[in-house]
C-alpha cells in the first residue's frame, strides 16, 4: 500500500480495512488478519497496525475475541457508513463545493455524473 503524507498512516490503513469489510472481503463476524500478518502485508511496523485496530475497535469497527484474534464486528458495515458519511460531509463535501463555486460549475454540470455509472472521474 502507498501512503499519503496528508493523513496518519494507522488513520490510511483504518479508511483500507473499512473498505475491505464495505466489499465483503472482511464480512462482518468473520476473522481479520492478525497484527502481524498485516503489518507485514503492509510494509508497516506492528505497532502502527495495533494503534490501528485499537481506532478500529473503539469505533465498534472490530472486535478482539481474547486469544483467538480480531473479527470485524456484526454491526461493522453501520458503523462504517456512519463515520464515513459524517466525515465526507464535514470535510470533503466542504472542499468539492467550495472548487465548484471558485470554477463557476452549476449544478446542472454536475448532475449528469451523479445519473450515469458511466462516467467516471
């Protein structure tokens, strides 16, 4: 995985688990790799993927089943839907209206990206 310097790695690698679950890749009730795996996996340190788990696991994210590992929690998929719609319209959608208004694009413009899964940006 390639990090961004505009947000803290354990904070990029909590967004790449949350969309692992979102995709079904980590169902909710099923076991996620272990701190090591993914520290490895991701070229990290696991010190950064227990920081991580431990974001995770306070959101309600993941759980820890003493001894046996981390599992994404049953109400996962909410949660995450949750806090990513808050954040987008808190800190992105800010930003998108803001370069809309600075580039004069109407809504008129737009609309049509938000109709057809065929456009991509």
């Amino acid at each position: 995985m390639e990090f961004k310097n505009t947000k803290g790695i354990f904070l990029q690698i909590a967004d790449s688990i949350s969309e692992k679950v979102m995709e079904g890749k980590y169902p909710p009730g099923e076991k996620i790799p272990s701190v090591r795996d993914l520290a490895a996996e991701m070229g990290v340190n696991p010190n950064t993927v227990m920081r991580t788990y431990s974001e995770l696991q306070a959101r309600g994210i993941i759980d820890n089943k003493r001894g046996v590992g981390y599992y994404a929690s049953t109400d996962a998929v909410e949660i995450i839907l949750k806090w990513k719609r808050k954040e987008f319209f808190e800190t992105e959608l800010p930003l998108i209206v803001k370069q809309t208004r600075i580039l004069g694009i109407t809504l008129d413009e737009i609309k049509p990206y938000f109709e057809s899964t065929n456009n991509s940006i």
